[in-house]
C-alpha cells in the first residue's frame, strides 16, 4: 500500500470514527417502554406525553420509544423483559409484579380495597411506598408509580346478579395466578387469556366471559361481543410504572429525579383520565344497547373475604400488610 493510500484510510478512519461513536452515543440514549393497551387509551398517551417530557428537561440525554398493544409481547414478556434487557420501562399490573414480589399484589385480592379513595389513600400512603422498595430489592428493578387502571366488572352474554351466577361459568382472567382468587370466591372456571387475544376467545365461545374496567371494555371493543356488564367492581385494578435496573442506574442523579417527576405526574394525569372516562361510561353501554346492571356487591364480597390471607388462593403477604392496608383511611373524594 503506497504512502498516499495509507494516509487516506488513516484519514478516513480518523473522519468515521467520531461519526461512529457519536451514533453509538445516540443509540444508548434510545430506551423501550412497553405495554399491552390500547393507543387510544390514557395509558399509552400519558406515556408519549412522559416521553416528550423526559426528553426535553433532560437537554435531549434520553429518547424513549413506546411500544403499545402487546407490540413487545404480554405481560409475562414483558416483566421477564426488564432483566433480559428487551425492555427498558413497562406498565404492569400489579398481580404480575407479584410473580417476583408477592406481597405488592395484594390490592388485587378481590373487594381488598373497599373503593376508590380508598385506592387513592393506598397510592399516598407509607405502606405502598413500603411495598414498591421492596420490589425493587427483590427484582434490582425500579417501581416508580401506581396508575389507576379502573374497577374491573364482568361482562357475558347472560345475568350475573350474584356469587351463584358465575358458577361454572367460564371466566377469562389475566395471566397471573392471583386473579384466581376471585374466580375461586365465585366458583367460575378461570380460563387465563393473553390479552390482545381476548376479543377472539370471547367471538368464538372460547370463553362465557371475562372481567375488566369499564374504559378497557370499551377501548378493547369487548362490549361488541358480550350482552351484559354486571359492575361487580371486584378488584381495584392499578398499574406500576417500572425503569429496568440496568437502565435506571444508568441514569445520573438529576435524570433520576426527571424520571421519577415526570412518570409520576403521567400517573396521576392517566388517574384523574381513567376515573373520569369510568363514572360516565355505564350510561355510554346502556346508549350501546347493552344490559349494565348493578348487582349485589355485598354477596361478592362476602365470599371474597374468607381468601384475603389464604395462601393456597394466592395470598402472598404478610398479616401485617393487610392489617396496614385495612386501617388506611379513604380520601375525601
């Protein structure tokens, strides 16, 4: 190779190099937020808006992308992709982050939480503040806020009044095993679903029926193929916002602070969007010809109650947790 041409690929080498760091620089900058609901959903717009957010007070340090409808996998995917790396934040469910930290589900055991202040004073309160550092020690991972998903009602193609109406009945619940707990209370038959096939199971028969908060039947479409919503409101439903580990300590002390600020006050802002859309949305069904009744919440919980500290229903925490969680008083609404 001649002295010219050594010159210029030294050159050349010399000119790409910055180029190529500066792009692996940018790449590092690039994180994966992923969930399982709906684009029109307060979830995912509250995500893009915290993702605008995060950008802009971090001068640009951090871009993240997020990934809706189950686009990254379900729920198990995902939280299994917090330590394999696949994923950088996620929305989860409670009762999933139970599958490594038992005692955080406990607010899905069903009728648990008496209402929605209720909810309101656990998401302000010591205990879960309790609840999300002990996830982070057991999993590395970092739990950052608690979004209200809504109270989950069950709908089918027949009246489901009390306990004894749901006997037998072929119930689509969630992947993880404390929604099992209810179905049990009720003695119906727990069918877990992924998510983004549950319209499918419920079109062909799969499934009798299934059990969600009322903005999700509706962003789901599921009321198209189910006659009856009966507003059991059995569980009151939240979601964790979760930053990976390895991402989060990536993180400088000022970025920490930025995440942590502004996924919560998508949080809270997801909250007061799902609360809203959920009081109107019983007489929005009755408009869609749908039969929404209001049955006998007291019966429900009255066999509820006998599992609340059974482990062999899925009852992973301790007396003392929901003792704490029982003396929580409610918020004045």
């Amino acid at each position: 190779m001649s002295i010219i041409t050594s010159r210029r690929v030294l050159l050349g080498t010399a000119i790409a190099a910055p180029a190529l760091l500066g792009r692996a620089a940018q790449a590092q900058t690039r994180l994966r937020w992923a969930h399982v609901y709906e684009t029109n959903e307060a979830y995912h717009t509250q995500a893009l808006w915290a993702a605008q957010q995060i950008q802009q007070r971090t001068q640009n340090r951090w871009a993240i992308e997020v990934f809706p409808a189950s686009a990254l996998g379900n729920e198990p995917t995902i939280n299994q992709g917090l330590a394999l790396g696949t994923v950088d934040m996620i929305y989860t469910g409670v009762a999933f982050a139970g599958a490594t930290y038992r005692p955080i589900a406990i607010t899905n055991a069903p009728y648990v939480l008496r209402d929605f202040e209720h909810f309101m004073a656990y998401r302000e309160s010591d205990l879960l503040r309790d609840m999300m550092a002990g996830y982070s020690r057991q999993t590395n991972h970092q739990a950052l806020a608690l979004t209200y998903y809504g109270e989950r009602h069950v709908t089918a193609n027949r009246s489901v009044m009390r306990p004894e109406d749901m006997r037998g009945m072929k119930l689509r619940v969630p992947q993880a095993p404390l929604f099992l707990m209810f179905t049990r209370s009720v003695g119906a038959n727990a069918t877990p679903i992924a998510f983004a096939e549950v319209y499918l199971a419920l079109q062909q028969g799969t499934v009798d029926g299934q059990e969600n908060p009322l903005p999700t039947i509706q962003a789901k479409k599921f009321y198209e193929v189910q006659s009856h919503i009966s507003l059991t409101a059995h569980i009151t439903e939240s979601l964790l916002t979760i930053v990976s580990g390895n991402t989060w300590r990536r993180l400088n002390d000022a970025d920490k602070g930025v995440f942590t600020e502004v996924l919560r006050e998508a949080s809270t802002r997801a909250t007061n969007e799902i609360r809203q859309a959920e009081l109107v949305l019983p007489d929005w069904f009755t408009a869609q010809g749908k039969t929404v009744q209001r049955p006998d919440r007291a019966a429900f919980r009255a066999v509820a109650q006998p599992l609340h500290n059974d482990s062999a229903a899925g009852a992973g925490w301790t007396r003392e947790h929901y003792d704490r969680l029982q003396a929580i008083a409610s918020r004045a609404g």
